[in-house]
C-alpha cells in the first residue's frame, strides 16, 4: 500500500512510522507502556490499513485520523501531544 509524502513522491507504508509517533505522544504523558496503548496503536494502524486498501492516502490524510481516533478515546492528552509533535 502507498501513501503520498508532502513532497508528492509516494512511497510504501510503514506502520511502524505512525505506532512509533503514537507510542512517543504516549510516553510523553505517561512513563509507562500499557496495553491500553498498544491496544489503541493497534487499532489506529489497522483502521488506517483498511481505508488504504481502497485508495493511496496522503500522510497528512494519516495523520488527520491519528488525531480523530486518539481524540475519541480517553487519551486527549495524548492527542494533544500528538498534535503538538506533527506541528514541531
């Protein structure tokens, strides 16, 4: 599956790229990793696999549901750091 970089070249998709920005906005919160987490990385990269097999998405298209779908659980915190590293 592909997804379209900023500067418009497309590449493979790497999951672990997303799981790894995840686990970072998580740890940033908290000093821990917990199955919540990994249950939510789960998740957030198999929804976003699935949305992939029908058509390439663009990594800020990505990272939009990133946010969508941490915005939606528990972890607002998280969501905001989140936010706060795709901006930096």
């Amino acid at each position: 599956m592909k997804v379209i970089k900023r500067n418009g070249s497309e590449v493979e998709f790497d999951k672990q790229k997303i799981a790894n920005a995840i686990r970072g906005a998580f740890r940033e919160q908290y000093d821990y990793e917990s199955d919540d987490m990994t249950s939510c990385i789960d998740k957030i990269t198999d929804e976003i696999e699935t949305i992939s097999k029908n058509r390439v998405l663009q990594v800020e298209e990505i990272q939009d549901i990133v946010e969508r779908k941490l915005m939606s659980t528990k972890y607002k915190d998280v969501a905001k750091a989140y936010i706060t590293y795709r901006y930096l």
